[in-house]
C-alpha cells in the first residue's frame, strides 16, 4: 500500500539497474574472463537475474557453487579486470538519472546517498564520471562498513550520518535484496522495474509502489510527498 503522507527526509539509492544502465558492461566483461577459462557465456537476461548481491555471488553463480575455488577466484579476478577497464564508458546514466538526483537533493538539503554492493570506489568513479557526484553525499560499498546489502548495516550508518529515522527516509531500488535491506532497516523502499514480472515480486516483497523508470521518480514524489513541489 502507498504511504499517501510520505515525505522523506533523505532518498538512498541503488547504484545498478536503478541510476546506471550497468548490465551490458557486467555480462562483457563477466563472459570474457569466462572465455579465457573455457566456460561457457552467458546472456543479459541470465545477468540480470544474477546481480545485485556482488561479484562474488555472480561469479560463484557463473562457474558453479560446487566448482573449484581456486577457478572461481581466477575468473572472479579476471571478471574484476575487465570491467575497470570498461565500466566507466560503457555504464551510462539511465534516462533521466542525473535530474532524479538534482530534483530530490534540492528537497532534501543533499541528504542523498548511493548505497550498492559494487565497490565504493567503482561507484564514485561512476558518478564522478558522468557529472553526478555534487548530488551525493555519500557513497556506500561492501567495504565501506564491512556488509553489503541485505543487512541493515549497509543503510543504518548512513541514516545516522544523516540525522534521519528509518521512517523518513527512502530507498530507491531494482532488486529484492534492495527490498530486504530497506525492509530490515525499517525504510520504505520504492522499486523501479520495467519488466512486469519483476515488478510484481518487487511489489509483494513490500515495496511501497513500483515504478517503470527512475526517471519518474519526481513525480511520484510530488503526488506521495507532502511538501514535495
């Protein structure tokens, strides 16, 4: 049910799939180092339904839980390699991205933050990259306080810093661990999700509404905030 009252006091965003259009560059890079190891590939659909808890986790996925560590490990570093070396280029905002962040920065005093389970550094890189940076306060990753999402752990410190309760905050995210970390927090959470099936389980996991386009978060924002204009 939409929460017809809710004004939030700081926005959290996820990085992938909800700001930037990251899967292409992920499945590139994640089937080269597959090829330089004789595995086989994988297409953006199996991509898309494998990201979100990290590289690790989508490496594991890729090989096989029961296969060799140490393989796991090569491909994983190789995965690593190839993506620095293109993310940046070939991981665009997604239509409408930087003005979402400027709309809800204004209104929130730049209580705004990118919590995602890629790397910290990869992700203010990213937004460094594209011209998004001056509308973020804070960038978390897995590094930045030794969790990643779903554990509240990854949201909570950042409310703190912020000065807001979990109840007025927002967490806009694409995933079911996005939907998990903001439901353990205690933060509502508004899901952008194009594909319907997605969007349903998105919508009975908890999250408050779900959207086609992050590009239409504003407006949102405006018919479910009050004092948003």
């Amino acid at each position: 049910m939409i929460a017809e009252t809710l004004r939030p006091s700081a926005l959290l965003f996820d990085l992938d799939g909800t700001l930037a259009d990251s899967f292409a560059a992920i499945r590139d890079a994640l089937n080269a180092g597959l090829r330089e190891h004789g595995l086989g590939e994988y297409d953006l659909a199996w991509v898309k339904t494998h990201v979100g808890r990290g590289a690790a986790e989508l490496v594991r996925d890729a090989v096989g839980a029961g296969s060799d560590e140490a393989l796991r490990r090569s491909v994983g570093a190789r995965f690593g390699a190839h993506y620095r070396e293109i993310y940046l280029e070939q991981t665009p905002p997604l239509p409408g991205a930087g003005d979402v962040l400027a709309f809800v920065a204004a209104r929130v005093g730049g209580k705004v933050a990118v919590i995602s389970n890629k790397y910290e550094e990869l992700s203010r890189a990213w937004l460094a990259h594209w011209g998004l940076a001056p509308h973020v306060a804070v960038v978390v990753g897995p590094e930045t306080y030794g969790v990643r999402k779903p554990d509240p752990g990854a949201l909570v410190p950042v409310l703190e810093r912020f000065g807001v309760s979990p109840a007025d905050a927002l967490l806009v995210g694409d995933m079911q661990v996005d939907v998990a970390a903001a439901r353990a927090a205690g933060v509502p959470m508004l899901a952008v999700q194009s594909d319907p099936a997605a969007a349903e389980a998105l919508r009975a996991a908890g999250a408050v509404d779900v959207l086609p386009a992050v590009a239409e978060v504003p407006a949102w924002l405006v018919r479910h905030g009050l004092g948003w204009r």
